[in-house]
C-alpha cells in the first residue's frame, strides 16, 4: 500500500523480526523512495545486533535515521539504495544513495539523498558509506607517492580503504588478514596480500581495521621508526590491551584515530555532501564488488543477521535484494 511499508526491527540483543510500519505523508521537499538494496556492514550492524554498543555510546552511535534506542528494541542501518517514485522534478525516477536503515520504503527529506552517477550500478551503491569511510581515512592520513602501506584487517573498511590506496602512484599497499580466503579479494583490488607473520615490515603508514587487539599490535611492529597507525576500528564494549612500554617510545610511533561521524580537520573546506558524492563518483570502478561477498532477500534478514553476527555466513559487505515493482531502477 501507498502509505504502508515493511522495516527490520531489532527487537533485543540477537532478536530481529520484519514489522509492517506507516509512512508519514511527504512534504514539501521531501521524496519517497523505494528500495532497491541496502548493505549490511559486518562491522558496525552486527556489533548492534549482539548488543554491544556501550551505553556510554547511545548517542554517538545513532544513525541519521534510527529509531529506537540501544540495545533495542532499534531501528538501524546505513547504506540503502533505491528509487524515488515522488518529490522534486529533478529526483522522480532517479536512483540514490541514502543513511537509512532496512526498509522497503521511506519518506525523507530531499537533501537526505544523494542521486547515484549513471556509470555506478545500484547494486555497488550500497557500498557508498563505506568508501565515505576510507575517504575520509585517507584525508586524515595523508598518505604520499611511494609510501609503504599495510592495511591490516581484510573486512569492509579495510578493503575499502586497499582500494583506494591501489589508485595511489608508487606505493606499497599489501592487505593483511588472517583469513587466506581475503587473498582472492586483494588480487580483485590490485593489491598484495599476506598474512600477519609474512607482512613487509618497515611500513610509513598501517590503516588498521581489523578490530582485534591482536592486529593493533601488529600494526604497531609493521611500522618504520615514526611512522603512524591510523585506528578505523570500534572496538564497542571490549577492553584493548597494547604493548606501549617495548619500543613504543623509542621507535616514536603514533597511533592516530579517525572516524567518519566527522570531516577530516585537513579537509576543512569540504562538506559531508562532497564526500559521500566523492565516494560514489569512486564506486564507477568495477573491481569494487568484490566487496560485496553475498546477497539474500529482504525477507530473509531476521535469519540472515544472526548468521552473520556469529560469521558462520562470512561476509564483507551483505547486499539485500528487495522486491521490485514498476520503476526504472537499475541493477
């Protein structure tokens, strides 16, 4: 119906069902928008979906359109692509990119969506977010022609940001992850790969994401003396224990966060609309859906979701199919 559509609720910690929900009537300025698909980030949806965001975190942690509250129940998710079927002229029958959870349909406001390039399928944009992620990594860490580079944890993030490297003249970039299997998407990306005993060492910059306080201490021994680890990964409720007092100080090394909530301080002059379009001009390159590692129906999320958070279906970015009706979506 019109007026009507069906959402992902998680109801409590490892508990999610599908819910009929109500749209409001669209204002002026506003679009409705169908989806098409949407990206499940491992990282971030399944550490919600266990319940580990501490309460401390509520507020931080909140999507641009949740609803709800930690630990639940909670409406949450961030890389849906769809559709618009009404609002300005300039919008109906585009397809977009939009901050919004599980859901067939919504109503947002106009400025919410950013209209995806012609030569990005809709099935890559839900990797939009994500690539907005390394971006802005990549402007906090500077990195310079003929760095050498780790990326230490081969998941969403840390593919992502190999990706970007890989355009980079002259540098080193190797993915580094436990997991051979990751092998076979660093060779998609144009990127070496190896383990975490076989990483090149000597390293100017390590982009950690692997959320492990074992791949952080292995960042920290990749690098050159002064050289810097950029920290992509949250860590939720966990406690991370590091070997600061072995030569930490002597060798001058330095452990940089960086997180997408804000715009790099070195790229002051941008806004979050210049990066998520920066990001999605970026996703043209095919070799990009190797990120996307599986797919299932919308209908299937209440059982896919629990398989995902315990890794028994391994996954960088999960991709939901949603029912399509009449339109000009794109595929």
């Amino acid at each position: 119906m019109k007026n009507s559509a069906r959402a992902f609720w998680l109801n409590a910690p490892g508990h999610g069902e599908i819910r009929e929900v109500s749209l409001p009537d669209p204002g002026e300025g506003d679009v409705v928008v169908r989806a098409l698909y949407s990206g499940v980030s491992r990282g971030t949806e399944t550490l919600v979906f266990r319940g580990g965001v501490p309460a401390g975190q509520y507020e931080a942690m909140r999507a641009p359109f949740q609803e709800g509250d930690f630990p639940g129940p909670v409406k949450y998710g961030y890389l849906s692509v769809g559709e618009v079927e009404e609002g300005p002229e300039g919008l109906v029958g585009r397809t977009v990119f939009c901050l919004y959870p599980h859901q067939s349909r919504y109503v947002v406001p106009a400025s919410a969506v950013t209209v995806v390039p012609d030569g990005v399928p809709a099935g890559r944009a839900v990797l939009a977010g994500t690539v907005e992620t390394a971006v802005n990594a990549l402007w906090d860490a500077a990195p310079l022609v003929g760095d050498r580079i780790a990326v230490v944890g081969g998941g969403m993030v840390g593919c992502s940001v190999a990706a970007l490297l890989a355009r980079f003249p002259g540098v080193r970039v190797q993915l580094v992850d436990a997991d051979p299997a990751r092998a076979r998407v660093a060779e998609a990306l144009g990127v070496a790969f190896a383990s975490p005993d076989r990483a090149l060492g000597e390293c100017d910059l390590v982009v950690h994401a692997s959320a492990t306080e074992q791949g952080l201490a292995r960042a920290l021994e990749l690098l050159r003396p002064e050289g810097t680890v950029v920290e992509l990964s949250w860590y939720g409720d966990r406690r991370v224990t590091l070997p600061l007092g072995e030569a930490f100080h002597s060798r001058r090394l330095v452990i940089r966060s960086s997180q997408v909530g804000t715009v790099s301080p070195r790229r002051a002059n941008r806004t979050y609309g210049d990066r998520l379009a920066l990001a999605l001009d970026l996703l043209a390159d095919p070799a990009l859906d190797a990120l996307v590692t599986g797919e299932s129906a919308f209908e299937e999320l209440p059982e896919v979701m629990p398989r995902l958070a315990s890794g028994e279906l391994p996954a960088l970015c999960h991709r939901i199919r949603y029912e399509r009706g009449r339109g000009r979506g794109r595929g």
